[in-house]
C-alpha cells in the first residue's frame, strides 16, 4: 500500500468535533482509509491481464460521485428525540451529519459499493450513536421500544452480506420509522488479561490491530487475522462467524470465544467463562453468529496463545489444483501442524503473478529468471500450476520439525518449494489487495467474492460446479468471465473454498451481479455446499437460510428472535428472522 498524499475525493468534509472518531478518515466510498491505496507501479503486468481476461480498456470510467451532491434524505429523527438520545449518550455522540449517515449506510460488498460510489444512498442511519457503557444501550433498547425506532449494531462496517443496511420499508405506516446506527468505536478496551488461564476480556468495538497490539505487549495474540483485520471489530467477528488466515492453528473465532456477554432488548446473558460444560445446548455458540438480531454483544472472553518466537512462511508449487487439494488433506489429516495452508487455483496463481512487483535491479531480475528457469526445468507450466502459501508458527524448534513434515508431505503430492519470499510477500501485502478493488470499481469491473465450505470428498465437485456456474451466468450478462478460487481454511473433514469473480460491469451492475449470486449460490446449495463458511447471512444471503437449516430450524431461530427481541428493534431482515 502507498500513503496517498492527495485523497482521490477531495470535498470530503469531516464532522467538526473534539471527539475523535474514525469516520472522517475513511473512503466513504471504499475500502479503509483516505490517506492509503494500493500501489500499482512496478506492477506492469496486472493491467494487461485485466486487459486480456476482461476486454476493458484500463481507463477510469466509473469514478465514485461527489461527496456533496449525494442525494441523501433528511433525517427522521424529531427534535425532542434527538435531545433524548443526547441525554444519554452526550451531545457529540450523536450524529446526524452527512458523512455519518453515508458512512454507516452500508458495509463494503459490491452491491454496497456501487450503490454508495453513485450516490444511491435511499435509506441511510436517521442518527448514530457511540455508546461508551452498557447503560447507554439498555436506555436506548427502552427509547426504541416505546417511539418504534429501529436499531443497527455497527462495528467495523466490513460486512459483505447486507448486514447493516436500514430497513428499507415497504409498507407505508412504517416509512417514517428512524433508524439508529450504534457504532462501537467507542467500546474498544481491553478489560483483562488472564496469564495463567490464558484469556482475555475484550469490548466488542475493538479494531483488530489494536487488540492485537494490546496482546503481544503482554506476549500473547488472539491469531485472528481476517482480510478485514484493520477495520473490523471483535463484535463484528463473534456476530459473523469470521475466520482469520490463520484459523488452521488458531481456530475460527467461535473456538477462541470463551465467553460472551449480550445485551438484548429483554435483558443480559452473560456466559460462564468454562473451558466446557455439559449443560444444555450450547448457548453461547447460538448467540455467536446471530449477527446483531439478538442483541448487543458488549464484551467476550476469548482464549489467547503466547506470542510465536518462530514463523515459517512460503510458497509451494502444484502441478494441479487437486495435487494442491491433496496435500492439504495430507496436512490436515495427518494433524502435521501448520496454521496456514492456502491453495490458490492456476487462475489466482495467474493473477498473483501479474500482481507481483518487477525486479528494479538487474541483478534481481536474474535473481528472478534464474528462478523461474529452474522451476519450468522441474516441469511446472506457470499457466496450469497452483500456488500454495503455507505457514507454521511457534516455538522454533517445533517450527523446523513441521516445516520439514509439511515440505515432505507437499512434495509427496508434486509439490516445490518456492522459499520463504514468497512468504514474505504474501504476508507484506496481506490486507493489501481490498484497496485494489476501488481501482476496479473505477474502471467499470464488476468484482465480488464469495465463500462455502464442503467434506474432502465433495470439495472438487463444488469447486468445478461452482466455477462453472459463475462463468455462464457472467458470460449471460454479456461479459467476459474471470473466476478464480483459493482453499482457505481447511480441517480434517474438509476444506471452505473462497472465489473471486470479475467481469466487466452491464448497464445496471447490480442487476448483473444479483444474476451471477444467485446462480452461485444455486450452484454451492444444489452441490451441499454451505450457505457461508465465514462472511455470514446478513441479508444477501437470507432467502437460501431455510434451505440451509430447514424450515424448522428457521422457526427455531425466529423462536429465538421472538424471546430476545419481540418487538423487532434489531437489525430487521438480518437472516429473515422478522415474521411481521
Ligand atoms: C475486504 C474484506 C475482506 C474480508 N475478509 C474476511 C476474512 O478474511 N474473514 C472473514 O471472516 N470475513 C471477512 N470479511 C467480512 C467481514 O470483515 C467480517 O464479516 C467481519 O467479521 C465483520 O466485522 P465488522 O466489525 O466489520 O462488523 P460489521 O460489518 O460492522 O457488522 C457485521 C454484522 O455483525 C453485526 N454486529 C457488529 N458488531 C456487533 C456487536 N457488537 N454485537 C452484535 N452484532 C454486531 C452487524 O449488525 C452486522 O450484521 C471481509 C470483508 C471485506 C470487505
């Protein structure tokens, strides 16, 4: 990433205010932050792959509309109950201005995006509110219950499955009813840490690298490390489901939570911080994922580990994608111990490729021919061969006993190693490429991704039906496809497959991209994918909910919907749990 001396957008105009908060210093219109973007130069074969692939011509066709002619509708908000909402939480934690509202609008997926970058902004927050304790929620779940006002917890804003849109009313009697974002910015402490049980208690408005700064400082980490790691939050993550790139060693966030405490219009629960228990179902895994239509999750206690003295991270080399595919299973089924093994498709590895920087000394770029030379002498074609990042972490010895394990293994199924630089890089651009996505969007490419997860002896299927059904339904909306897909997280049973579809945009993209979702998530139901392996259901993914669960299991959620939250505040259309 680049620091970017001059914003792209330049009549943006924060809130004037003493208290800092992190709106006025993000894209409005993208990913992160104003001042960074993704460095392209010495990166000159990417464009002639998007080129290649795509057929658009580079140039910026489609930029984000001016920030002040964005046509966005007054806040419903009356008076009197602004003045009530800052009674309780203080008069600048209140903000009805228009970066606020566009800002907490939507989350970041492409349907978010484009509709955000034309200014489509139809029903955004009426006011949004920064709670600094749990009091100030239980006031406002009171306040909304008696004016019919709707609720959105909001944390990092990096939901890519309609998780925090205003509730568009259809019915005319509900029209005027506000809605009132909470955003947790304000809740992001770490409250304590536990060094022999190796916990620690968490508020859920935590931004990740903040929360792992606070960690390693007491020589631990919470392994966490999504895409979105630097702007979502622990409630964020509990809510959703999420899985970091290193969920292999460190386990998905429902394994590191310990224990949770919600807030719901009816009340508190606060889980017991057990290791386990034998007591009913599991309550506390029912409320991780019910993505803010239960209640506010305030704080959770989540089971850290000491900081790595080691880490080994590098490429690998397939011939294929099963050969890749194969060895993971290996990895896994043989528990042989790394944290991290992503297999990218010969697709991705393509564009990773083109991705990569130019060597800018000459004895680099025979560094890099030399390289490539003895890699085609071992028989890999770089159009067919799939790339493999894997990672170990640890204590050092345990390090070099599994890296060897893991190396023999890869080789056993084709695999070469491409060394550590590959590593290196990987982890250096890590939460790089979303800003990559904006210079897409700029230039009229529809890109999205989308995730699922199957059993080993179903993830070829799925991967093959699943490739199969986003190129036709691209290639039906006129466009030139572009699929590619890497294994992301795996087990000893299986593995989630996370895919990246791009083509150039139609004349009304989200029309395009809602033909292309819905015959992908055909594909992953009709091949027993899941619904989502980690983005979650928001409301993109709601209408394929009871397919997943059964009509059943739908009722028994909107059974739990109805004890938690009966008058319906929270976050409504969120897994189609409203039954009015
Ligand atoms: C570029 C990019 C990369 C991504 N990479 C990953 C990845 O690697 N792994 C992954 O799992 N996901 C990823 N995501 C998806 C997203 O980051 C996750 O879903 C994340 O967990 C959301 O956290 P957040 O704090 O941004 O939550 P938000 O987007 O603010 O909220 C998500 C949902 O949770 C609810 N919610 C938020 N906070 C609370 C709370 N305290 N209590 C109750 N409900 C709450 C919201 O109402 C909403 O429905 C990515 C998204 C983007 C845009």
């Amino acid at each position: 990433m680049t620091q970017d001396a001059t914003p792209p957008t330049s009549n943006l105009q924060p809130p004037t205010s003493n208290l800092q908060l992190p709106t006025s210093s993000l894209r409005w219109w993208g990913w992160g932050t104003l001042d960074q973007s993704y460095d392209l130069s010495h990166r000159p074969n990417f464009w002639p792959l998007v080129h290649d692939r795509l057929g658009v011509s580079g140039e910026v066709v489609s930029p984000p509309i001016e920030f002040d002619t964005i046509p966005l509708p007054d806040s419903h908000l009356p008076h009197p109950d602004l003045s009530d909402l800052r009674r309780i939480f203080g008069e600048e934690a209140v903000r009805v201005d228009r970066l606020s509202r566009v800002v907490h609008a939507y989350g970041k997926s492409f349907r978010d995006l484009i509709r955000i970058r034309r200014g489509e902004v139809t029903h955004p927050p009426d006011a949004v509110v920064y709670p600094t304790d749990e009091a100030q929620i239980v006031a406002l779940f009171v306040l909304a219950a008696q004016k019919h006002w709707h609720i959105i917890p909001f944390g990092g804003g990096s939901s890519v499955t309609g998780g925090l849109e205003p509730f568009a009313p259809r019915d005319a009697l509900r029209i005027n009813q506000p809605t009132i974002t909470l955003d947790f910015a304000r809740l992001n402490r770490v409250v304590s840490i536990d060094q022999t049980s190796h916990t620690a208690t968490v508020q859920c408005g935590m931004l990740g690298p903040d929360l792992e700064a606070a960690l390693n400082a007491s020589g631990f980490t919470l392994g966490h490390f999504p895409q979105s790691f630097e702007f979502s939050t622990l409630g964020g993550w509990i809510a959703t489901r999420s899985a970091g790139q290193t969920s292999i060693g460190y386990g998905k966030i429902e394994e590191m939570v310990e224990r949770m405490r919600l807030i719901s219009p009816r009340g508190a629960i606060d889980i017991k911080p057990l290791p386990a228990s034998a007591t009913g179902p599991n309550l506390l895994q029912l409320l991780v994922g019910s993505e803010g239509a239960f209640g506010v999750i305030t704080e959770a206690t989540l089971r850290i580990k000491p900081l790595p003295a080691a880490r080994d991270y590098r490429g690998m080399l397939f011939h294929s994608f099963a050969d890749g595919v194969d060895a993971i299973r290996e990895l896994m089924q043989r528990e042989i111990g790394v944290v991290m093994a992503r297999l990218s498709d010969s697709n991705e590895t393509g564009a990773s490729l083109a991705l990569s920087r130019a060597p800018t000394t000459r004895s680099a770029r025979l560094r890099l021919r030399a390289g490539q030379w003895l890699i085609g002498r071992r028989g890999y074609d770089f159009a067919s061969s799939c790339l493999m990042v894997i990672g170990t972490e640890g204590e050092t010895d345990r390090v070099e006993k599994i890296k060897k394990a893991a190396l023999e293994a890869c080789q056993s199924h084709g695999g070469t190693n491409l060394g550590s630089s590959v590593g290196r890089s990987w982890l250096r651009e890590r939460y790089a490429l979303p800003y990559l996505r904006d210079d897409l969007l700029d230039r009229g490419i529809m890109i999205d991704t989308l995730e699922t997860a199957t059993t080993w002896s179903n993830l070829l299927d799925l991967y093959g039906a699943l490739t199969r059904a986003l190129e036709d339904a691209i290639a039906a909306t006129g466009s030139k496809p572009f699929v590619m897909t890497h294994v992301s997280h795996a087990y000893h049973d299986g593995a989630s497959l996370y895919t990246t579809f791009l083509g150039a945009q139609a004349s009304d993209p989200i029309a395009q991209w809602w033909s292309v979702k819905r015959a992908a998530t055909e594909a992953i139901m009709a091949q027993d994918g899941a619904l989502s392996h980690h983005h979650g259901i928001g409301r993109d993914h709601a209408a394929w909910l009871a397919r997943e669960h059964g009509e059943l299991g739908l009722e028994a959620f909107r059974a739990l919907k109805a004890t938690f939250d009966p008058d319906g505040l929270l976050n409504r259309g969120v897994m189609n749990l409203d039954t009015d």
